[in-house]
C-alpha cells in the first residue's frame, strides 16, 4: 500500500470497497453514483469556490485600491459585503456538493441551488449602487 | 506533459478525470492571484495582510502536492466503474476558503 495516499489532506480518499468513516456519517445510504457524476459534482463545487475567492478578491481590491473614489465607510461596506458574501458561497458550496452526492445515491431530484438567484440580485443591486455613487461622486 | 502513471488509463470519452484535475488546477491558480492581492494589501495594512496571503500560498501548495494522486484515484475511480467521494478534499477547501475571507474581514475591520 502506497503510504503516501492517505498524507495529504487534499487527495483522495481510499479507493477501495470500504467506504471511510466520514462517508458512512456524511452520506445516507444508497448505491455508489456513475463515478462520472461525482467528478462532475467535484467540478462543480470547485467552481462555486472560485466564485467565492473572486468575491473575497473583489472585496481585497475595493477596500485597497479605492482610497480616493469613496468615503471610508462607502468602501468598508462594499468590502465587508464582499467577502461575506465570499465566505457564504464557499460555506454554500460544500453544502451544496454534501446534497447533491446525497440525491445521486438515493435516486432523488437533484436540489435548486439557492444561492443562484441570491448572487444574481445581489451582484445587481451592488452594480446599480456603484453606479449611484460614482454619478453622485462626479 | 509527462507519460500518464502506469495502470491508470481509463475509456472515458468525456475526459472526466483530466477536466476534474484541470478544475483543480483552475481553483489553485484562483488562490493564487488571491493571495498576491492579500501581498498587495500589506502596503495598505502592513503585516497583518500576510497570514491569509501564507494561508492562500500553503492551500495551493496542498493541491499541488495531491494533483498526480487525485488524477490517479479518478482515472481508476472511471475504469473501475465506482470511485468514493473526497469530503475530505471538499471541507478541507471550503474551510480554508472560508478562513481566508475570515481573515480578510478582520483585516478590513481592525485595519
């Protein structure tokens, strides 16, 4: 056995027919997915976590990089905003990966991912502010 | 690239573990440019902004070190018709996410 398998706590877990403790509480039990669909979930979570680091990015460069176009408490807002909205995504994602495993072994219909049309209303509100206080800062 | 590890070929046509790995790839040059934007802030907040800039760097360190096992695992996870779940690989990111905005906000806060 290939000792360095289990070292890093971001590689796989074992592959072979005994499902590791973490599964058996994380995951009801059901049949094993297509392993193609647990790739895809896989893929999917990533992405949702890159949306999340671009949020905390866009929250470091608010806060850094608009010294002088907003008042102190306009930019502190925006940041805080920012990255929570970040942090909430990156918890969102690993919610969203443990429910979506669960409905592929139990045969269910996939669930709605909330945070969807959260991001979408949110993302116009901040646009349409940004754009309120730039007109009103000319 | 280098020849593909031994034994770990598999007959997917959709290429599920190479695009899996490259998502893997994606996320850790995400982290990446998010840490040097956390380097950047130190000119604003001094040295307090390089702990999540450390953070970013070892989590991206982390998947690289794994990248070759997680391409082996998937590849034989295809061929073998079954492959476990990683919830280790999927908290370890979500919690190292969330800490990295974490202490983004206390930057922000305290700064």
């Amino acid at each position: 056995m290939n000792t360095s398998e289990e070292s890093s706590p971001l590689s796989d877990s074992d592959s072979g027919d005994t499902p590791m403790a973490t599964q058996r509480g994380l995951f009801r039990a059901g049949d094993d997915p297509d392993p193609r669909f647990t790739l895809a979930n896989e893929r999917t979570f990533l992405s949702w976590i890159r949306t999340a680091l671009a949020f905390v990015a866009g929250g470091i460069a608010v806060e850094a990089f608009t010294q002088d176009l907003f008042p102190v408490t306009v930019r502190q807002g925006l940041a805080v905003i920012l990255l929570l909205l970040g942090m909430l995504l990156a918890g969102g994602a690993a919610v969203r990966w443990v429910r979506v495993e669960n409905a592929m072994r139990t045969h269910r219909a996939l669930p709605i991912p909330l945070i969807v049309p959260i991001i979408s209303i949110v993302s116009a509100l901040a646009a349409g502010a940004l754009a309120l206080v730039i007109a009103l800062a000319v | 690239m280098s020849h593909p590890p031994e034994g770990a070929s598999h007959q997917d046509p959709g290429l599920q573990p190479e695009r899996t790995t490259l998502a893997w790839i994606r996320t850790m040059l995400a982290l990446l440019v998010t840490s040097s934007l956390f380097l950047r802030w130190a000119d604003v907040h001094g040295l307090i902004a390089v702990t999540p800039f450390l953070v970013c760097l070892l989590v991206s360190l982390l998947i690289h070190l794994s990248q070759r096992t997680r391409h082996q695992r998937a590849s034989r996870g295809i061929r073998d018709e079954r492959i476990n779940a990683n919830p280790r690989a999927v908290g370890t990111l979500a919690l190292a996410s969330i800490t990295i905005s974490a202490l983004g906000l206390l930057v922000v806060l305290i700064g």
